[in-house]
C-alpha cells in the first residue's frame, strides 16, 4: 500500500536491532485517515471471506482492527495480555512472545467471545517473527473456530515469521512489506510483489 509505505519513509525511524519505530502514526499516536484507508484495502483484500469476527492482540492492534471491523461490520475481540478482575468464567490462553519487549506473555480471551461458529480475521500491526500471530491462532484453534485471513500493517520480511505462516497455508496480507532496513543511514527497502 503506496500510502503507507510513504508514511514508513517520511516518519519511520530505524533503530538498532532491527526495530521500526513508528509510534507518532501507527502504534501509540494514531492517524485515523490513515487507518481508514488501511480499513478500506483489507476489506477489498479480504472481501471474498467469510469474516464474521475480527482478533487482535492488545494493545498496538486495537486501533487498526477497530477501524477495519466497520468495513466488515463485525465485532472486534482482543487478547488481553494479563488476566484481569473483570474477565468472568472460563478462557482460552497461550504464550506468546515479544519481539519489541523482549518477553513472554501470558494472553487470554474468554470464551464468551470465541466459538466454533466464528470465521476470523487476525489484524495486527507489525509481522516479525510470527509469535504474536501464531500464538492468536493457537487461540482460534482453542476454540474450533476458523482463521480466514491475518492482515497486517507492516511485514519484516527478513524475521521469516509470515514466510513460515504462508508455508502452512494461511492468507497472510501486508500492507507494507520491508526488506531491509539499514539503522545507519535510516534507508528502509520495501518489497514488492
């Protein structure tokens, strides 16, 4: 997506580690106008599916998949990442780790908000590794409901993680796909198709 890949070149800062920081647009200040674009391309991309549900992770994806659930007028349902007072009966879990924070969460949903009649489109905002993404289908697959489609913002293509998710046959649509980034001179190299 031109637009966004633009918006990665103009306000996209790399850092050491192979980290993009993005967070004055995409994942801690939000550019809603942005979003809603990012909204209307997952709709066209993921159109043929039958997507009566829409699961992040919190927090970063919140946002991105709340706009996108409008195009589809469906529900969106997060991971939370810390068992909270507020969560009544029985949930399902898994563990997932953090390529940005560098560690192990413990992330549940309940499962008053996911069941085997559910057709789910994963949406979050950065693919690396895939541990984010594998640990939400874990949770899909918890429930007998089914994965139609992950969407997401910004692919690493180097961190092999929705290589891998190709490779077992899910439908993995990135908005903006960097092949490499250099955090010496900033330059950001997109892939594509």
């Amino acid at each position: 997506m031109e637009l966004l890949e633009k918006r990665i070149q103009q306000d996209g800062i790399v850092k050491k580690g192979n980290v993009l920081k993005v967070d004055n647009f995409l994942n801690h200040q939000m550019d809603i106008a942005l979003f809603n674009e990012m909204g209307k391309e997952f709709k066209r991309l993921f159109a043929d599916r039958p997507v009566n549900k829409i699961l992040t992770i919190e927090a970063s994806g919140i946002g991105i998949a709340c706009i996108v659930a409008q195009y589809f007028q469906v529900s969106v349902v997060f991971a939370k990442k810390a068992q909270s007072i507020n969560i009544d009966g029985e949930v399902y879990s898994t563990k997932i780790e953090s390529f940005t924070h560098k560690r192990v969460y413990d992330v549940i949903v309940s499962k008053k908000y996911l069941g085997p009649e559910d057709h789910i489109l994963i949406i979050d905002d950065f693919l690396a590794n895939g541990c984010a993404v594998n640990g939400l289908i874990s949770l899909i697959e918890s429930a007998d409901a089914v994965v139609e489609g992950i969407g997401i913002a910004i692919e690493k293509a180097g961190q092999m993680g929705g290589k891998l998710l190709r490779e077992k046959g899910y439908l993995v649509e990135s908005l903006a796909v960097i092949e490499s980034m250099d955090d010496k001179t900033g330059k950001i190299i997109f892939r594509h198709n």
